[in-house]
C-alpha cells in the first residue's frame, strides 16, 4: 500500500481555467456557458449569441474582459531607452498619461508581438500585449543598468468598454471630465471608499468606435463591474465574447496574432511568421531613431519590399471566404495568396476580408475560391475581390474630442 499521505495526480486530467476578477459576474451572464482560454484564463466565446453581442455594441456598448492580457511595469532611468530599444517605433517624445501602440521584432525583422505602451510617468511604462513576453523583456534588459520589470498581469483587472453610448455610461457612473479625455490618453478617477485614484481609464479599444479601458486593483474589480453596469443600464450595456470582438475588429481593419500573423518565436516552419512591412505596420517603424531590435533585416526589406503583404479585400456575392485560396485569374490557376480573416458585415453590408497577397500581385486582378455548404451539398465559387485602402469601417466620434452625442 503507498502513503496515505501521498497525492495522486491524473495525467490525463486537464489543468483547468483560471477565473478572472470579472468571472463571477459573468458566468452568471454567459447562459450558453460558451468558454475558451486566454493565457490560462477562462474567456467568453460567446455569452448568448455572438452576432446579439455585436450588434449591442455597434449600437449601444458593451463590456469584453482583458484581465488575461498580459501586463508589465518597466520602470527606472534606462526604462525608455531599453523599451526604444526593443520596439521599432520611436517612443522617446511619448507624453506622460498616453498610450501608443506598437511592434517588436526579433533581430531577423519577424514580429515577436503586437501591444501598447502606456507611459505613467517619466521613469514608468506599462507594457500590455496578447502573450507572455517577460522572458523577451528581461533579455531586452542586458546593458541597461537602472531597469527593472515586475508582471502585473494577476494584479490588475481590466475591463473593455466599447461603443457609441460609453462615454455617456461612464459620466453617469460619476467620472468627471471623461468626455474631455482624447484617444490614446489616460486620466485617473476616485472609485469607492479610496481615497486616492484607483481608477485608470485610458481611451483605447479594439472596434473602430468609441471605447476605453478601464484598470484597476482585483480587490474592487467586482465593486467597479456593479457601478458600470448600474450606470450602463439604460444604454444597453452588455457582455461580449471573442466572436463579437472579432466581427468589429475585422470591420476596423484591426490584425489578430494567429490569424494574421503568428509570432515569431513561436513558428516551427520557416517564414510562417511575418514582418511589420508584411502586415501593412510600416508606420510603425521609424528608421530615424537609433538602433532597434531588427533594424538592419527591416532596413534591408524595406529597400527590396516584402514578399507578400496583408490587404483588405471587398469580395463579390456574400459567402464569406474564410480560409480559402487567391489567385491571380479567374481559372485558379495561379495561387498568389490566402485569406487570414473574413465574415460577411453587417454595417458595411459587404463581404470583406483581410489576406496576404504576394505584393507583385497586388495591383492586378484578384481572385477568391469560396467554399460552402448549402442544405447538406458542397459548392465552389470564385469571386472578385477588390483591394481597399482604409479600414472598411470606422466612425468619427472614435476620434472626436468630446465624442459626438449619440
């Protein structure tokens, strides 16, 4: 007989899901029970219908829980330095309580990640991005002798308040001056029993609308969901999942890692990760200042120009093209790209679609093979696809200081 006090462990056992700070509210809300995962976190797919959420928040707001986005303070004398350092755009002339966003590569160009940089003070950053990166972060450290990097990814709560109506939730929920708040800005607010200013909202969002984010301590993490949804309660509030996150993201014209682009340090198959001139991100690469991780490769493609880059297609008919083939006639014949994300939009009222598309391509004819299933049979159509220039859909109040009246 082994020890009674020996533990056995199941191997075959799943390690389940953590909760997030906002989980107890929203599994109460997420009556399909629909759940994926981000960095171990248990994240909504879905709480009722996913085309319901988007709607909600193209036309009322809506909250999407982004405490599974990873969080780092970069902190110290040499913190921007080391940060201009690593990410190819210039951050030295950031103003203190503003956000930019921006890439980092490995010393090949290819793109380590995608995030956001929030400058807290002249000495204090925070880093925000999909995946783990505080090993990237560390080594990006060498020869900076006043650094340091702390992850507070399980110490803040964070939660995305997107839409037309999320200005007016946030006045009503008692933060003053919200509206005078510009995109890409910061300001802090008092919240609860504290005295101080717990309370970070930064005006930043993944849809094309108005949006913000709001940061704050876990332990208040609930208290703050129950006075937004108090205030949002007549301006439509509600939850959205992952699949809603997407339709409007796509609609901005917004990149997703492993859709778009797969990191680089990640990838197993040679040139199956993507360079900032590939994924149509060459503003934010700034060869003016001085030297960056992968400087010399982006110099280099940057002269000889990419092999392939990511475009917006507007397709013919309304089947979506998700995860087919382009080509550069109309007999597929000759394949010259792929199709990384596609729906068919409900604000647009067109069949739209990101793709990589071999840039010697791009300004001939394009082609799309659409596969389909139409009561239990198969179909193949090919269709024409014309390239766009700006994002197939965004709206000015995303942009407007006060946000326009809605």
């Amino acid at each position: 007989m082994g020890d009674s006090n020996t533990i056995t462990v199941d191997p075959f056992e799943e390690e389940r899901p953590k909760e997030t700070h906002f989980h107890a509210r929203m599994a109460v809300l997420n009556i399909r029970e629909n759940w994926a995962a981000w960095n171990g976190y248990k994240l909504a797919n879905y709480f009722y219908d996913a085309e319901y959420e988007y709607f909600c928040v193209r036309n009322g707001c809506g909250t999407y829980d982004i405490c599974g986005m990873q969080k780092y303070f970069v902190s110290g004398k040499d913190a921007e330095a080391m940060l201009n350092r690593m990410v190819t755009r210039d951050i030295s002339e950031m103003n203190v309580d503003r956000v930019t966003y921006l890439v980092w590569c490995t010393d090949e160009g290819r793109l380590i990640d995608d995030g956001t940089v929030f400058k807290l003070g002249h000495e204090h950053f925070m880093l925000t991005c999909g995946s783990p990166s505080l090993a990237w972060l560390e080594k990006s450290c060498y020869g900076f002798k006043d650094v340091s990097i702390v992850d507070m990814s399980e110490r803040i709560a964070a939660l995305a308040l997107q839409g037309p109506t999320s200005c007016e939730v946030l006045k009503k929920m008692g933060l003053k001056d919200i509206d005078t708040l510009k995109p890409f800005g910061i300001k802090h607010f008092p919240f609860g029993a504290s005295k101080d200013k717990p309370l970070m909202v930064s005006r930043t969002g993944f849809t094309g609308d108005l949006g913000y984010e709001l940061w704050i301590k876990p332990e208040l993490a609930l208290e703050m969901w129950d006075s937004l949804y108090d205030a949002g309660e007549d301006y439509h509030i509600q939850p959205f999942g992952e699949a809603a996150l997407n339709m409007a993201r796509m609609e901005a014209g917004f990149i997703m890692p492993l859709m778009e682009f797969n990191e680089a340090l990640k990838t197993i198959h040679f040139r199956h990760d993507h360079t900032p001139f590939q994924l149509s991100l060459d503003w934010l690469v700034d060869f003016k200042k001085p030297h960056f991780n992968g400087r010399a490769a982006l110099l280099k493609e940057q002269h000889d120009g990419p092999e392939y880059t990511l475009v917006k297609l507007d397709i013919e008919g309304n089947k979506p093209a998700e995860e087919c083939n382009v080509y550069s006639d109309k007999g597929c014949e000759n394949e010259i790209g792929y199709v990384t994300s596609a729906m068919w939009s409900p604000v647009v009222k067109a069949n739209i679609a990101l793709a990589m598309v071999k840039t010697k391509y791009l300004k001939g004819e394009i082609w799309a093979e659409i596969y389909y299933n139409k009561e239990l049979r198969s179909y193949t159509k090919v269709s024409r696809c014309t390239v766009k220039e700006k994002p197939f859909w965004t709206h000015p109040r995303s942009r407007a200081t006060p946000p326009l009246p809605y």
